[in-house]
C-alpha cells in the first residue's frame, strides 16, 4: 500500500464550521472567523509540514486568493512543502504558464505540482471571461496541457489547434524536473484528457465501489494510450479519539447549517456544468437524515460547500482504516482537509499518521 499524505491550504478563510453557500448568496461566503492572511496560511502550511504532509493544494475560485501568488509567498515560510497549485487553463496562455511553471520550479527548489480545474459552474466561468461550453473546455484543456509539456522540453514549437495558435514558441530556460500534472473531472469529455496527460487523475470522495468504477475507466483509456497514471482522492476528516466524539463533532456542524442555504446550495449544485459536482450533492440529495453513505464517509460537507463534499468520520483508527480502504483500490494520494486546517492537520499527523505509518509503503 503506498499512501502519500496531502493537506489543504484554506485561502477563501477558516472557520470550525463548513464554508459554504448563505440562503441569499449562491457563492462561497466570505464571512469566516479565520480570514486567510499570510501570517495564518503560513501557520497551516508550517502545521503541515510539521505533521508530515507532502503538499498542501491550493484551491482556485472567485471566492479564494490566488494561488500563485499565495504559494509563492509561503516559499520562504516552509522548507520542504510542496505546493499543488491548482487553476484554470482557460484563462491563462499555455507559454505563460510554461514560462511560470519553470520559475516556480527555480524559485522553490522543485516544489510544484499543478492542479488542473478546466472550470466551475457556467456562471462563475462567464464571470472570467469564458463562454466555452463544457465539453469544449475540456478540449480547449487538452491542448493547454499538450502545449504545456511541449513547452517543457525546451524546444522550437508552432502549434494551430482550434483553441491555440502558437508561432515560434520556446521556452528557453525550461524546468529540470517538469512539474506532475494533477487532474480532475468525472464527465465522459473529461477521462480521455485525464488518461493522455495527467499524471495523477483526482476524485472527489464518493463511496469506494463508484471510486473503483471510475479509476478502473480511467485505466482503461490511459492503458490504450500507453499510459499509467496514479491516483488520488479528495476528503475532508474529522477524526477523534473515539468514534461518539467524532461524530458528535459531525452533528455540531451539521446543526450549524441554515436549512435556507442547503436547499439554496442543493438546487445550484444540483444543475451545475460540472458532472463531479452533481455526483456529489445526489450523494445527500439535499437531505440531512441519510448522510452517512458509506461506513464512516459522511456527504454533510456537501450540502452547503461545492467541491470535495464528503468527510471521513470516526476514531483515529477508522479514519485509517478508511484511508486503507481507498489505497487498496490503487488510491496513492490523499488530499485531507478539516476544519479548522490549523488544529486538524496537527491532530491528524499526530494521531492518524502514526497508524499508517505501521504501512511500509507509507510517503
């Protein structure tokens, strides 16, 4: 079993509760008790590298700061963490990020991993500037990523594809070590980009048979292009020293959340572009009554906060034995979160790491 260990770098801001949707608001609130300044997101960052985490991941949305700019001050704050830096093809030129992507590398010692987003709800995505509809995004973002390792290899490039035109490209000081391409997306638009450039395919956190369902498709599609990838998993945690605390703790927040803003959340998630993001808010169907859909995962995350919607829910030794769970079906890397980042990631590296380290594969 090989499990690398990722963190969460909360920069839409902090809270013990979950960020989500308001009743008069379909967008990610902004009113949080930890606002995401430099001087807390160092401290989650340094928290996650002291408890052992290979990277924290960045997120990309209109709610959150930028996450090049953002990971690029926390260079100097952290001495080994690497940065998985996600954000969206479509509003960025190929040779631009090429050229950012290799000053990162110099600048941070080999610390990048990419996090491709081809988009969010139609809405937002109109709000960047793009009108692209869904599946031509994704083929707009298959020709991003192969301008990007194009540009990578430090040659002489001409590209003219129906997204892109590129004459005389080069990248004249490319990277040493190309950054790993991290990707998402569970549309049938998105696999086959997955499986011809990424090297990481990512999946939120559903029940482990629709998880294998899946990675084994991607499999398949990067098998037929010549290909292996690796695989991760997106999840939220809330793990304790027994499983009545842990729950409990599950209970408060989802007492926290205003019945306007599930049904607000349920609706707009229910309709959006993004095929992931309905797969999550069906797990709850907006319901609090079924949210336990699979022993210890729980969906309540998704019922007012986009994105990765499910947590893993119980002692620290469950919490692992989920985790093992998700890494016998070929799941390598684990990107956690919980709320708040700062104390949870300390509690984790300290009483659910040791239990995965007994692992001798663990990263």
């Amino acid at each position: 079993m090989t499990v690398r260990l990722h963190w969460f770098l909360p920069t839409t801001g902090d809270d013990r509760n979950v960020v989500g949707v308001t009743a008069r608001d379909s967008l990610q609130s902004r009113a949080t008790s930890r606002p995401p300044t430099l001087d807390y997101l160092a401290q989650v960052a340094r928290a996650a590298e002291s408890a052992g985490f290979e990277a924290v991941l960045t997120p990309t949305g209109s709610d959150c700061e930028d996450s090049w700019l953002t990971t690029a001050a926390l260079i100097p704050q952290t001495s080994r963490l690497k940065f998985l830096v996600a954000f969206r093809p479509g509003v960025i030129a190929p040779p631009l990020a090429a050229r950012m992507t290799a000053t990162y590398q110099r600048l941070s010692g080999g610390r990048l991993l990419l996090n491709i987003v081809t988009g969010s709800d139609a809405d937002e995505q109109r709000s960047y500037g793009d009108f692209l509809g869904h599946d031509e995004r994704y083929g707009r973002t298959g020709e991003f990523l192969h301008l990007l390792h194009t540009a990578w290899q430090g040659e002489s490039y001409d590209f003219d594809g129906e997204h892109y035109r590129v004459a005389g490209g080069r990248l004249r000081r490319p990277p040493q070590a190309r950054p790993p391409v991290f990707f998402g997306g569970s549309s049938e638009a998105a696999l086959p980009v997955a499986a011809r450039y990424a090297d990481t395919y990512l999946t939120w956190g559903e029940p482990p048979a629709a998880v294998k369902r899946k990675i084994d498709r991607v499999r398949e599609l990067a098998a037929a292009e010549g290909r292996e990838l690796s695989y991760g998993i997106r999840l939220h945690v809330i793990s304790r020293d027994t499983a009545a605390e842990a729950w409990a703790e599950a209970d408060r927040i989802l007492d926290s959340l205003d019945p306007a803003a599930i049904k607000a959340a349920h609706e707009r998630f229910s309709r959006s572009d993004s095929a992931g993001q309905r797969a999550m808010a069906a797990l709850s169907g907006g319901r609090t009554d079924r949210l336990e859909i699979h022993p210890n995962l729980w969906a309540g995350f998704g019922l007012v906060r986009p994105g990765a919607g499910t947590a893993l829910v119980g002692s620290h030794e469950q919490v692992a034995e989920r985790i093992e769970e998700y890494a016998a079906l070929g799941i390598e890397h684990f990107i956690l979160s919980g709320q708040p980042h700062l104390e949870e990631a300390i509690r984790f590296g300290e009483c659910v790491r040791p239990l995965l380290s007994r692992a001798p594969t663990l990263v």
